[in-house]
C-alpha cells in the first residue's frame, strides 16, 4: 500500500464559487456528472469534493494511487451510494442492491456463483450464438443503424433473458414498432434514478417523469413475475440461472420475493452495461477499417460451419484486446463506491470512519502515470504488447472486493463472441461522432453506424 505523508492542516479541493449555505452547487451536470467530474480532475486534482447544505459530502477520487489506496478491503468497503438506493425500489434485495454481508447477499450469491463457472459459461454459448444470428438476421444484406447502443442493448437483453432464464424478451421482434417495452422502460429507469439520485438537481424532477418511472418498474416487474411463473407452470429443467435458484445444488431455493429481485437484477446488470460496451466497441470498430480487418480474420480463422465454438472464443486475442480497450476508455459502470471502515487518509487527506468516496474509473482508467502520454487513445495494441498485465489498482471495470461483479466471466465471453460474429460478416461505416450520454451508466448516443454484410 502506498504510504503518504498526512495534510492535516489542510481540506480536501472543491470546485471554486462555493455559495454559503447551499454550497457547491454551480457547475452541476445533471445530464453528465461523470464527464464533468473528469473535467474538474483537471483542475483541482485528482481528490476533490462538493459540499451541499446540511453538509451532505461528495467526494471524488481519480487516480490510481488514490484507488491503490482505497480497493485495501481491510481500511475500506463497498458503500451503498444514492443511485444504489434508488435501484433498491426496482431490484430490492438482489446481488447488486443487497445490504453489505446481509444474509440475503449471502445466500444469493451462494446460489448464483455456480451460474458463472467454466461449465455453465459452455452451457450459454450456444444461446449467446444464436442470438448473435438473430442480430445478424434483423440487419439483413445492409442497414444504416441509428442507435447503435439501442440496437447491442435489445442484443446483450435478449441473451440475458433466453440463456439466463429461458426467456425471450422478443427484442427483435419489437423493432419494427419501437424498441422492446423492457428494454426501453430499463433505459428510462436508469436515466431517471441517476438524475434523483443527484443532491439538489433530483428535486426539480417532474411529476409527469415519475408517474413514468413507476409505470416502467411495474412493467419489469409483471415481466419477471411472468418469468417465474412460466418455469414453475412447465415444471422444465434447464442448465440456467433460474434453475439454479428454483433447484439450488445445495440447501432450500431462494425464496419466490428474492428469486423476482435476483432475476431484475441480472435483466439490469446483463442489458444496459454489455449492450453500451458492445455499442462503445463497434464505434471505435467502425473508424478504424485496419482493426476491424484483424478481428474479422481472427474470428475467420476459428469459425467452422459458421460457428465459432466456445472453447475458440479464448482464442480470439485482437478481439479481446479490442474490448479490455474499450472498458478502459469508457468503462460502462463510471465508477464504484467506497466508505472507510475506520479513520484513515486519502492522498494524506483525513478520512473519518463511514466517510464515502466515488472512485471514478473514468479518471483512473486515463492515468498517465500508469498508462503513458497516449492515456487518452484507443490503442488496443497495449493490451497486445508481451507481459502486460494492468495492476488491480490501475483497471477494475468490474468493480472491486466481494462485491464485485460477479457476471464479468459472462458478460466478457458474450461481447467477444458478439463482436467478433457480427465483424466477421459485416463490414462497419461510422456515421457519427461519440457523444456519451449518462443513465447511471455511460451510452453511446444516437450512434449511427451502417452495417454492410460481407459478401
């Protein structure tokens, strides 16, 4: 662990023009607060903070010494920040908004570790194949593609739902009509809850929008009863995450309140993160012809009767730089909460015990110190280059400790296999610049690309 030489004296930086009372509530992003936290990286350093009335803190870290630092599990934890909260109404006591130890976290994830083993990622595979088909089929001999993240979001939903739950959210057969009401009511729910979620800006949210946001939640959840109740009227066996939890291979099954929480929260950590890394990775794809020419072959060359098998997806190693350069880019989930267990420092700033910190990836992911003067490129080379292996403090897309991810081994082999299928025969033309919108997560928006199918 890093060691440094404690500040005492002095106050952690906040941004300039602090207005008494209210605080640092000028410069506010509501649409995009973690961009605009990258910024003022810039110009305060590092470790910065507002401070609104009532002396509500939010502080920011954005470097990897700061994260070296604050992923010690012994000094710090996982803290349960606003927006968590706000998904608590929607995925109550599931992996991702379950208490820190709580029993309910415990027993979930010992039911669903199981869903994420070597083994059970050969189960998905062909359902992840057949999907990738079906994506394939919905964009025909040519289409111009209008919202690339809309379209990778109804791909990344429907392989969630067919391989996690036998359940198909008819993403493709929606599209002539709009998206699928799912995938649109999950994308609606996260920009609403990032923005509630902000001190202040939360407030001056209309009634109209959450009369909305209740109607979207309703709708997600009549859709998981529905899950549920399907499996349990068939009475069928399947080697997937539901079965898991209805059949566990040890002990009683999850009760029916948990299994409905556990199911939202794999709709919503399986869709809205994969599809916008699968949008970010074809964006950069689409500009560069070269690249793109070196995933095609690779996925060419372990492609039999058209299928690449899934002990062939470890194989595809451009491909696989292409997306771990992606994540460090733009990794989806911005950053990840972290509360000291005990009075400490950070950056030789003092800490009191319960104090909560957000450690923006975004930043740390762009650390010159750690990743050169080209920190700001897309060079998926670096991933390529004999030896590298990022330090755990220097890139963690996937969050950090016991609370971690626990589908990044899924979501890893489902982009890979998504992206190399659909590379290999289509040929990219971008058509926009990246403009990043913020719901909770970071998504490409309106990203227009043309998929041209290769003869």
């Amino acid at each position: 662990m890093t060691t440094t030489t404690k500040l005492a004296a002095r106050s952690i930086p906040h941004p300039p023009n602090r207005i008494p009372i209210l605080g640092d509530v000028l410069g506010i992003d509501r649409k995009r607060p973690n961009q605009k936290t990258l910024w003022q990286f810039s110009r305060l350093g590092p470790l910065y903070r507002r401070t609104f009335v009532g002396g509500v803190h939010l502080t920011f870290a954005g470097s990897a010494d700061l994260m070296r630092e604050i992923i010690d599990e012994k000094v710090w934890q996982r803290h349960f920040g606003r927006p968590y909260e706000k998904l608590r109404e929607i995925a109550g006591d599931g992996l991702f908004t379950a208490a820190n130890d709580s029993p309910e976290w415990k027993r979930g994830h010992e039911v669903l570790i199981h869903g994420f083993v070597p083994g059970a990622m050969a189960d998905y595979h062909d359902t992840m194949l057949s999907v990738a088909d079906l994506t394939a089929q919905w964009l025909g001999d040519a289409r111009n593609v209008t919202d690339t993240a809309a379209m990778m979001g109804d791909t990344a939903l429907e392989i969630i739902g067919r391989a996690g739950f036998g359940y198909s959210v008819g993403a493709f057969d929606a599209r002539a009509a709009g998206r699928a009401p799912f995938a649109a009511a999950l994308t609606r729910v996260f920009s609403h809850v990032q923005e509630s979620a902000i001190p202040m800006v939360g407030k001056l949210i209309g009634g109209k929008r959450a009369r909305q946001h209740a109607e979207d939640i309703a709708l997600m959840k009549q859709t998981v009863i529905e899950v549920i109740e399907t499996r349990r009227g068939t009475g069928q066996r399947c080697p997937d995450l539901l079965d898991r939890m209805l059949h566990p291979e040890n002990g009683l099954p999850l009760p029916d309140d948990n299994i409905a929480d556990q199911v939202l929260t794999m709709f919503v950590a399986g869709h809205e993160t994969t599809g916008n890394l699968l949008a970010f990775a074809t964006y950069f794809l689409a500009r560069n012809p070269e690249l793109a020419a070196r995933v095609r072959a690779e996925a060419t060359a372990v492609t039999t009767d058209g299928r690449i098998a899934y002990e062939d997806v470890a194989k595809l190693k451009v491909t696989d730089a292409v997306i771990s350069e992606t994540l460090r880019l733009w990794p989806t989930a911005p950053g990840f909460f972290r509360a000291a267990r005990e009075d400490t420092t950070l950056g030789g700033y003092d800490i009191s015990a319960g104090e909560w910190v957000f450690v923006l990836l975004l930043a740390v992911h762009r650390d010159t110190s750690v990743w050169g003067p080209d920190a700001e490129e897309f060079r998926p080379d670096r991933w390529l280059e004999n030896g590298f292996r990022p330090k755990p403090w220097t890139y963690r897309p996937f969050g950090t400790g016991p609370r971690s991810c626990i589908g990044q081994a899924f979501a890893l082999h489902e982009a890979k296999l998504i992206i190399a299928s659909l590379v290999r025969d289509f040929d990219l033309d971008g058509r926009s610049e990246l403009d990043v919108e913020e719901n909770l997560t970071l998504r490409p928006s309106n990203l227009e690309v043309e998929f041209r199918r290769i003869k």
